[in-house]
C-alpha cells in the first residue's frame, strides 16, 4: 500500500486476496437517502425486484454436494462453502471458488438482477480475518492542523490512501475540552433523535432494521432540525464548521488526484447514538448515485473494548475487514458507494458519532464552493486582524 493507512499487522493472505475480484457495488445496495427526507431513509432494492425474499430449494442436497465436489476438484482445494451456501444460486456458488473461498460484493451483483438476495449481504466477507486499522499520521494538531497550515505531505497521504484502499482514519485534532460538550449535547439531542429506517421494495419505510433485515440499534438526527442551532447546540455546530472546512480542503485535492471525484455538495450533519444496548447496524453501502464519500467523526470521551462498536469495513483487494475503534477525535473517511461496513454490537455506554456525506453533481445540502468562500474569507479576516496586533 502507498501510504500506512492501514495496520501494520495488516492481513496478508495472498491465497484468497490474490484471486478477490474487486468492483464498484452496483446502486441497489447502497444506502440512499430519500429524496423525500433528508435524513436517513434508504432504497435497498434493484428495480424489477418484487420480493425480498432468498431463493431457496434452487438445488437438491445431493446436486449441492456434486456441484461442490467438482468445484473442489476444478480449483484442487477442499474448501467447504458456508452450510447456507446451498441455498445460493450455481453462479454464486461458482463465484464463492473463483473468488478463493468468500462471498464478495462483485459476485452478489453479478446475481442482484435475476435474484432477490438482499438478505446475502451480511454473508459477504463472511470468514475474513479482522485487523486493526491504524491512524494515519498526518501532523501533530491532526487534520485540521493539517488544513490550517497547508500540510501538503498530510494532504498526499490522506488522498494516496483514499485513492489506493478506498479508505483512510486520522486524528481530527479538535480541542480535546470539546468533546465532554459534544457528548452532553449529545445526552440532550436523544429526545430528537429517531431511529434509522429503511424504504422496502414497495416504497414503504420501515424503522430500525438493517438493509438485510436484521434489527439495527441506531436513532438520528440531522443537525439543522436541532432547535436553536448554534446557540444551542455550541459544540455540534463547531463541528458542523469543521467538516465544512474539511470539505472545502478536500474537494480541490479530490478532483486533481487519482480520485476523479468533482466534489460539489456536502450534505447537513448527522448525529447518530448507539445506546449501548447490545445492537449494531450489519453490512450496508452509503449514499446514492452522487454520494461519494463519508466522513465520520467518533465523539464518545470514555470508549474501552468492551463497548463494543468498533467499524468494520471490508477490503476486498486485502482480503479482511478493517476495524475501527470509536474514539474519541478519530475521524473515518471512506469511499461512499464501494466500501461495505457495519458496526459491531454496542454495549454498557452511548455511542455517538457524527457524519457527512460529500456528493458529486447537483442535489441537496450545501454547495461547497460556497464553504470555500467563507473558509477564504475567514482566513482573510483573520489575517488582517493580525497585521493590527
């Protein structure tokens, strides 16, 4: 890998990594935002698509057998497919060989179109080793000490990762004094908040479930239908400022680099809890066909191992997920619509983290050239209220 963006334990099994195919997931398992809402309500399905059910019965127990046997002498390996593999159709059971013994995204699209295997989604990557993913070391203020200061190194580092694995974790480097206030604005925003939810096949949303089905444990708000906003809310809305300045950074490098990304919009800020109730949230995509990147930035002041929530996201080309602890200051960028994820089950204490989506082309939220202007000017102003101190 071009940068350490990931750990230096990282997972190096050749045998299955070397033969993963990777590939852009197609658009019906991403998580969309409804155009009906700007939060986070979700189109799950490929159009055509009447049921949600898996196709089962679609071989008998002995025509599973065979087709696995000569698989097995076909690639000279004695793998064993998972036991619900025999409800798969033959492409995806053929696909499970090729692919060097797992279930990938690129094989669950191949079948998306004649199959409603939406419940397969929290099989892929099923097997695949989880390594700690490192913190990219940027600068010694983090992020924003990097976009204060014109950090280029830091720059080439955060977008050689985004362009080579699809995904990158640093420090933020914000005021550790504001995370106890993030947390309790946090504590007071629960009220507003309500679960994550859903649109099914037939356009009806559905609240607290996973794209797959299984019950999610997350509740929502987006930040501007908090009342009083930034008199408030103090600490969101210095956030809020920061991933607009992170956004007007990031845009201009997006573009120029291997990425190809015309960042043009970002979207409000959404702050989510886990309440520490024994849920997560299983495997699912971000964005629709404009959202291109997430960000994420974990607040929670007191995280230890046994809360639980870690971030899994899944390389293929790696061949292991990547896992991320929620701590405080740590931020997350990664590829919107390409890098699966979850979140592992939360326990004993909230977990809270707030997001942004940045999109390509028109749409909702907030032009970021416009965030590019006020940065400017802000810069400005500063600038010339120092040349009078």
């Amino acid at each position: 890998m071009a940068v350490s963006a990931v750990g230096s334990s990282a997972w190096h099994g050749a045998t299955r990594a070397s033969r993963m195919r990777t590939a852009a997931p197609t658009a019906w398992f991403r998580s969309v935002p409804s155009a009906s809402s700007p939060c986070d309500v979700f189109s799950i399905a490929p159009a055509g698509v009447n049921q949600l059910v898996p196709r089962t019965g679609c071989r008998s127990a002995r025509e599973h057998r065979q087709l696995v046997e000569s698989l097995q002498r076909a690639h000279g390996r004695d793998w064993a497919p998972p036991t619900y593999a025999a409800s798969w159709p033959d492409m995806l059971v053929r696909r499970w060989f090729d692919d060097g013994g797992v279930l990938t995204m690129s094989a669950l699209n191949d079948v998306a179109e004649s199959h409603a295997h939406r419940q397969l989604i929290d099989q892929v990557g099923d097997g695949l080793p989880v390594v700690p993913l490192d913190l990219v070391d940027i600068n010694s203020r983090g992020l924003l000490g990097a976009i204060e200061q014109d950090d280029k190194v830091a720059a080439a580092n955060i977008v050689s990762a985004l362009s080579s694995n699809g995904l990158v974790a640093c420090s933020l480097g914000a005021d550790p004094s504001d995370y106890p206030a993030l947390v309790d604005e946090g504590h007071r925003a629960w009220p507003y908040m309500r679960p994550g939810e859903v649109r099914a096949i037939d356009g009806q949303v559905v609240s607290g479930v996973s794209p797959s089905g299984a019950t999610r444990g997350d509740r929502y708000v987006c930040y501007a239908e908090l009342d009083g906003a930034a008199r408030e809310w103090p600490a969101l809305a210095k956030v809020d400022r920061a991933f607009g300045s992170i956004a007007a950074w990031l845009s201009p490098l997006a573009e120029a680099s291997r990425l190809r990304l015309e960042l043009t919009r970002r979207s409000d800020m959404y702050l989510a809890c886990f309440p520490g109730s024994g849920l997560g949230y299983n495997a699912h995509l971000d964005g629709n066909e404009r959202c291109r990147l997430t960000i994420v930035l974990y607040t929670s002041n007191d995280w230890n191992e046994e809360h639980g929530g870690c971030l899994h996201m899944l390389d293929e080309a790696a061949g292991c997920w990547w896992s991320l602890p929620p701590q405080r200051d740590t931020l997350v960028i990664f590829r919107s619509e390409r890098i699966l994820h979850k979140v592992q089950p939360c326990y004993h204490s909230p977990r809270y983290a707030l997001t942004v989506f940045l999109h390509e082309g028109d749409g909702g939220g907030t032009p970021i050239t416009q965030q590019q202007k006020e940065k400017m000017e802000r810069i400005a102003l500063m600038s010339s209220i120092a040349g009078y101190l």
